[in-house]
C-alpha cells in the first residue's frame, strides 16, 4: 500500500495560519496567516456644566494584514513579511515614500549565524517600548495607550543584532541592538541627518513566559509560576529631522531640515500570575536643542516633543475568559517648549476571548482629563478575527 | 493500510476558487478566488453633419481582484474580504482616507445568531440597487448601466441585520436592514453628518432562483421554470454631506460641511426562464434641500443630484452559450436644480461564455443620447478571467 | 486500498515558488511566487582637491513581489499577474493613474491560438531592451544600467504576438510585435495621441540558451556549448506625448499636450558559454521635433531625450557559485537639445549565489564620470531571497 501524499494538512487549526508549507526536501517553510479589527467608537467632550458634548462617532476597519513568515534555505534563515490593508494601515504616503502608500510593515531576514546569535536585517519594529513590541493583534485593551502613541519609534529599516543567555538556571537575559536609518518605516528617499541607534535589555529573573507571553497582553496562559520580565531601551537618533524622534513630522526649515540629536529612555516590565496580568512602561524623551531653528537662527514653529509619560495597566482573566482591565496613562510632554497639556487618561476595559487573541470582542471607556481643557469620554468596541 | 492525508484536492476546478480550505477539525474554511478584466474603449461623437467626431479609445485593467471567505470558528460565522488591485479599483483617496488608497471593498463579518437572522458587521455592499447587489464579474454586458452611475449607494461601513422566511411552499421573502455611516467605503476620518439607513424587501413568489441567479446576469443557469424576482429598497442618509447621498463629492462650506437629508428609492426586478432573462431598476432621489448653502444662505455651487432613472434589460442565452442582449437606460437628473440633460441610452451586447462568468469575452455598443448636446458612440470589448 | 489525495506536494523546492497548484480534472494551474530585495548604498562626490565629499547613504526595500502564473481551461491560454508590494515598486501615482499607486506590474493573457504564434493581452513588458526583459530578481548585478535607465520602455497596456520558428535544426528565431497604449503602466486614462508600436527580432544562431537563459544574468547553468542571442527592437510612439516615449514626464502645453513622434532602436546580444556571460546593448532614439512647444510655437521646456546609448557587461562564475562581472555604460543624450552631459560609467560587481537568482547577495561599486561635473563613487551591497 503506497501513498502519494504524506504532507500533513497544510490548513491548520483556527488561529494557527491559513496555510502551513513545508517545502519539498524540507528546504523552506511558510506560515501565511490574516487578521482584521473592526472598530466602533462614540466620544463625548464634558461640557462647562457637566453634561456630555460634541458627540462623535466612527466606524471602520482598524487594521487588516496579510503575514508571511518561515525559513529559507535553512532553519537558520528565518524571514517574515507583514503587509497592511486598510487604509490606516497603509496611511503616511509623502514625498519621502516615493509617494506611495506604506504598504509593507515588516520585510526582515533574521540570520541564526552563530550559537545565540541572530542578525536582522530589514524593515521591522525597532527594540524600543514594550507596547509597541505587543502585535496590535494581542493587546489586552482595543487598542495601545497614550503612551505609546506619543513616544514609540515603531518600525525602521535597519540592521539589528539579538542574543540571549542564561545567567542561571531560570534567569534568562536578551539584548538587541539596532542600527537603523532614523525616519521611521518605509522612507525611501536617502538617510538624512545621521543614523539611530537603539540597545534593550530584557530581563527575566523567574524564566521564561508560555508561549512568548512578555509580549502578548493578559494571561491568557495562566502563567502557573509568576513570571516577570524588567526591561529597558536606550534610543539615540542622532541629527534626527523629526519632531518625535523618526516618527511625528519632518523639521524643515530654510536649508533642509533642522536637525538634532534626539535620546528616548523606555524602562517597561510584565509580570503575570494565574490570569492575572500588570504591565508598566515609563518614557522619556530630550533633545540637544528640541527648538527647529532656521540657519540664521530663528524659530521655524516645529518642536521637539520632549516630556516623559507613565503607563500602568493590570486585568484579570477569569476562568470563562472574560477578562477585566484597568489601565492608568499620564503624558507630560514639556508645557514650556511644546506648549501641551499634561494629559491622565482612565481607562477600565472588558475582553471575551473566544478564541484567545484569534477570535475577540473587546470593549473600553476610558476618562481623559487634559489640564485646562474640556475632559473627554472615549467608548470603544472592537472584534478581531484572526486566522 | 494508512491514509495520512484525506482532504480533498485544495484546488478545485476552474472557476471555483484557487484554494479551497479547510482548517483542520473543520473549525474554519477559506475559499481564496482571483480575477482581472481586461477592457477596451472606442468612443466617438456625433457631428453635426453626421459623422463620427472626437474619437477617444482606451484600454486598461478595468478590474483585479482577490476574495477570501468562507467560517471562522463555527459555520454559523462567515466572512469575507474582497480587495482590490486595478488602479480604478483602489482609486478614490482622500483626506477622508487617510490619503490611502481604497483597497478594501469588503471585510465583513457574517454571524447567523438565531435561526433565519443574520448580522453582518464591517465593510460590505449596502441592500441598495440590483444592479450594484450583481458582482462585476456577473454582468449581462461589459458594465453596468447608467442608473448605477448615478444612483448607487454602493459599499459602507456598519452594521446589516437579514432575515428570510416562506410566505408559502415557494414563495421566498427576505429583508435587509442596515444602519451605516453614511460617506461610502473605505473612509477612516470621524461620522459626519447623522447615520445612513437602508432597508430593502426581496419576494421570490416562484420560489428560490437556482444557485442564487437573482443576482447573476443573464440565465445561465437556463431555469426550468419561471423565476421572478420582486424588489424594493428605501434609503434615507440623516444630515448627508456628500452630492449623492454616500457617493460623489463632499458639499463643503464655510462651516464645515452643508447637512441634508436624502432619500433614495430603488424598485427592481429580474425575470429568468430558459435562457432568457429580463431585469428592470427604477431609482429615485430626493433631498430635503438639494441646493449646498454656506451658514449665511448663500449658495456654495454643490447640489444634490435628486431625480429619477430607468434601466430595462434583456437578454437571451444560445445553447452555444452566446448571448445577445439589448439595455435602456434612461436618467433624467432634475435640469433646474443641476443643470444636468437628459441622457437616453441604448446597448447592444454580444457575450461568449466560455466557462460561465469564470472565462467571457463580451462586446457592447451603446447609442448615447444627451439632449442639447452631442449624441455619442461607445464600442466596449471585454475579456474576463476568474478564479 | 484507496487513496483519496494524489496530488504532488503543492509546496514545491526552495526557488520553485510558494505553491504549485493543480486545479481539479487539470482544468488550471497556478503557481504562486514572491520576492523581495534589500538594499543599501553609499555615495560620494569627487571633491576639487581628489577626496571623497557630499556622502549620502540610503537603505531600504528595493523590490518586494508577488507573482502568480499558470493556464486556465486549457493550457494553450496561459496568464500573469505580477504585483508590487515595496514603495518602489508602486511609486509614480498620478491624474493618469486614477491617483493611485500602480500596484500591477504584469496582468496579462497569453493564448497559444496557433501552432507557434502567441497572442498577447494586457499589461506586459515591451518587446524593447534586452536588460528590461531580464527580471530584475535575475540581474548579475545589483541593478540595471544607466541605459535601461534612461532608454528603456518599460510595460504597457495593449497586444503582442509572439511567433518562433526554426531556420535550422539550431537555428531560432523569434519574433515580437506589439501595439500598445503609449504612456507606460497603469495608465487609466484615455489614449493620448497616437498608439505605440514595437517590433523585435531575436536570433539564436548557435541554439536555444538552457532555461531561457538569454533572459537571466550571468551563467548559472555553465552552458555546455557556446550560446548567442542576436537582437533588434524598433519602437515607434506615434504622437507621443512624454520625453521618453511611454516614460518620463507628460509634455503639456497650452491645448493640452505637445505631440511628436518617438522613435527608439535597441540592438543587443547575449552570449554564455561555460560560466562566462557577455552582454551587450545599443540604444538610439529620435523625434521627429523634439522640443515641445505651446500652439503658438513657444518652446514649453520640456524636451525628448533624444541620443544614444551604450552598455556593455561580462562576468564569469567560479565554481564555487562566486562571480565577478564588470559593466561600461556611455549615455551620451543630446546636449544641445537637451542640455545633459556625457555619462560614463564604470562597474564592477561581486555576486554570491547561494541558491542562484533566488538567494544570493551581490555587491558593487560604480565610477561615474559626466562630463562638466564631479565625478561620482557609488556602493551598493544588496540580498535578494525568492521563494
């Protein structure tokens, strides 16, 4: 009895991929998997007595990707491609893109070269804040904080390096390093001012986490030993042309760009327990000069958004895999340069994982108090279906 | 003796979709489908000695396309995501859409939640227009006629609730609800104006088309007995910004945007017996105050396109699978408000159905007649490839 | 004992594409492929004194595809679709592209209708210059040469027939005929001035190359014998309106656009034997009038590059998959007309393929010397992975 076809199903279970490929002779694989969020959001301001105004609303499709990630070659050669499909995904065409949508998110080949070693190359998220560095695919609420809305360096083109060792048995440290371009994800004109560079350091003194879980939000495993991970990054993204680093906008002035040398610190860390789950990131952000300057010195309007912002967030997942969440951000971009607000904003949310991170309905509130301006109320439902 | 793999084939056959998936446990299924059109134009005007003047041509991809759908989890919950590739497809970028392309046309979630009901969240086609309702790659002739052009409500985002039941053994009726956002597709920027709601009523008094012809054209099915379809839909989009209702352009004025309520009617209906089969729309449209105003009663110039359209339709099947078919479309847009002519169409097709709609080859000629202009000449030939 | 799936492993070697699908009862097949290019480079300028000044440097994702091929009902009607996923590749957005960035590079349809004659629509390559019609994921070295650069006419919407026949039991000869749009790809817009008309023959004398070969850099299949292709391209853009005929900018004027005659020859030829490649190519273009002009005769500014070009390539593969080629190219663009200066350029180049065309990794460096101005140095280290 013979048979011709021993490949097992290369449609895996829901949630692991669309398809699963090995090639013939083993010689590459190719995981290819999609997801997409619908998002629904009301907000209100307070009005001077109390009451809700200015109602808004939105609907739409928060994120939709297409992802492809395997070897090559060899075990050794790893790759991944991430595509965006929405409009938000693929939003930020300028001149400095070719003009053209910024389709790709990731395009990066991750080299094994030697013993715990790993070269990257390509365009992917730099080592910076810990939220950033959750797939927006597993958050624990709708969507990231303010935090890192405000100070993340999200993805680049560039090289990077990684490597992990075990100080002792459980405890396991990994460090990345990264040299990148300094503009943000998908610029194709040439490198202006000079290059970026990050270092972060993981820590996790009690092992490692299920399945990866430092970097998925909730304890969607329920973790049977704690587990904690301390990190930081250090970003120095020198003669940068951007108000936020390599994100926010370009600092032109009457020679080209305005440039200086922009520093992020991000000190984060994860702890989870039994379905529960606390996450802590801190920000900071200087500058060398933060004031764009036109070469006879005066003022161009643009600056850099130096300040620091906290972001504090804890849930519980209950056995029926609902899931309660709190999450506490405070944003203190400095008043003096930038002229902004401190902002602390409240957010308490509601997770149904149906099918952990891969079928969900989430839905937060969330209470935003801007010094000297009106308070706002944010609702936001979101389901996300990922296969 | 052992069989390792027993799925069928993944690939099925012509014109049945490239991949046909199912997850192992069957807890999912994917149907993955590609196809393009290839159309060329020649259009001329009528001189006012009678000849043919101003010739044009044109040859593009008219449209590519990739589909996903199939169930996620349960087979009470489907989706589907359809996106587009040709540059017509994708065309439409604004402020509105975060200056992205609109690649998206449909990325719906499908929940039947209780018996005949049916949600649908997400992207999709509004229950507006047969005509609209019919997918591209199942027209009677190259494209779809004026009516469509000018009255259709297209694709939004929201939420649509179905419903279908038996007045008798054969007598079918469904109903369509949908509360939308009111600005068309793919639009990431805040609701303006109020929501856009829809509800349509379909009555198949003969009983069910087979293999849902009543939104496929011309009968290839070639139906054994009468079929007829009967419908009516009412669309009414609360404090609409846009000339018509979600489709056109923004009436921007010194405030913002001018708000009025429009209405839409569509009544249709499609006839299908033994290769032949007839289809007939009527659209309506009315505005509450169709003339765009800035706050100061002054006119801004935009206006609503409020009137009415006819489309009848006809055609008859070979058994060699060639088909002729005629089209009379007739719009009379209100000349006092817009300032449009009347425009009277007429079209002769030719199609060759080489593998049903999956492989075609279709040709047209369309007689325009534009009061107190010029009449015009178009020839259209289309080939059809599909997945 | 019964087997229920027969079908080969769809996931074919690394190299042969993603999946090789086989659809039901042979009625279609497609095979999927995908690519990307990661690229850097540095530049310098030659300064007064002999150093190296102004340095630039760039990183990005030079190339990232997606390709789909196959036949469809019957495998005499063959199709391609070939997508852009990278900045670059869907850069060049315009009015004549429905402002959307030009995703398609290749959608077309090839019908073998006739013993050895092909006939082809849709968007597709030109029959033009010989480095154009190599893929790029098949190049010796990092890129194309200036020639291509400056000369080449790129793909088109419209129709080819393609014919080959034998003068002896070697010798081949092919032949390509096409009458395309005349304003490059993605172009939705209505024809402008007259159509496009290219014409190339292609002579084998010594028997066909292993694998298509004359269309893939360097010899990586160390043919046995010596092997040449001889050939010749003449294209003619009737009333063309852009400087390079269907490349460029749009020659606009003040009744629209200024219209002339394009002409371009290319002569190329590609001989391998044993690990040794030579290739070589000439370009010429003409206009009738090449200097655009408003209706009353004034010049707009905008002129055709009319002149020459020459570029010459050898490499030789060592047994270890190493090669090392060298490049000349001389542009020599009309100065007078044109104002451009004499351009030539010196490259030398360092491939590693690790798995041919489809891993490898390639370095080079370029001397450009334009006369009248500094010289410039040139450095480019790029990794190509197709699966």
């Amino acid at each position: 009895c013979f048979i011709s076809y021993s490949q097992e199903n290369p449609a895996p279970k829901f949630g692991k991929g669309i398809l699963n490929l090995i090639g013939q002779d083993s010689t590459w694989s190719m995981k290819i998997a999609t997801r997409m969020q619908l998002l629904s959001t009301a907000s209100w301001e307070k009005g001077p007595n109390g009451g809700l105004i200015n109602p808004t609303s939105n609907t739409l499709i928060r994120r939709a990707r297409l992802k492809f990630d395997g070897f090559a070659y060899s075990p050794k050669l790893k790759y991944k491609i991430e595509l965006g499909l929405s409009n938000r995904d693929i939003s930020g065409a300028s001149e400095y893109t070719s003009n053209a949508p910024r389709y790709i998110l990731d395009a990066v080949i991750m080299w094994n070269f030697y013993k715990n070693f790993e070269v990257r190359l390509g365009q992917s998220k730099l080592p910076g804040n810990m939220e950033r560095l959750i797939s927006s695919g597993n958050l624990q609420q709708v969507d990231r904080s303010l935090l890192n809305r405000r100070f993340t360096i999200d993805r680049e083109m560039g090289i990077q390096l990684w490597h992990h060792f075990n100080l002792t048995d459980t405890f396991m440290v990994r460090e990345k390093l990264s040299i990148a371009k300094g503009e943000g994800r998908n610029v194709t004109s040439e490198n202006l001012g000079g290059h970026h560079y990050t270092a972060r350091v993981e820590l996790f003194p009690l092992g490692e986490f299920e399945n990866n879980g430092e970097y998925s939000g909730g304890d969607l495993k329920r973790e049977q030993k704690p587990k904690l991970m301390l990190a930081g990054s250090y970003d120095s993204n020198q003669n940068a042309v951007k108000t936020r680093s390599n994100q926010g906008s370009y600092m032109i002035n009457d020679i080209g760009f305005y440039q200086t040398n922009i520093s992020t610190v991000f000190i984060d860390a994860m702890f989870k327990y039994n379905g529960f789950s606390l996450m802590g990131e801190y920000a900071y952000r200087s500058a060398n000069d933060p004031i764009a300057k036109n070469s006879d010195g005066t003022e161009t309007g643009e600056v850099v958004w130096v300040g620091n912002g906290l972001n504090l967030q804890t849930g519980y997942l209950f056995p029926s895999n609902w899931e309660v969440s709190g999450r506490f951000t405070s944003i203190d971009i400095d008043k003096i340069i930038t002229g902004r607000n401190l902002e602390n904003q409240y957010t308490i949310g509601l997770s149904k994982y149906i099918v952990g991170h891969k079928l969900k309905v989430q839905t937060d509130m969330s209470y935003l108090a801007v010094s000297n301006e009106q308070d706002q109320i944010l609702c936001r439902l979101q389901v996300e279906l990922h296969f």
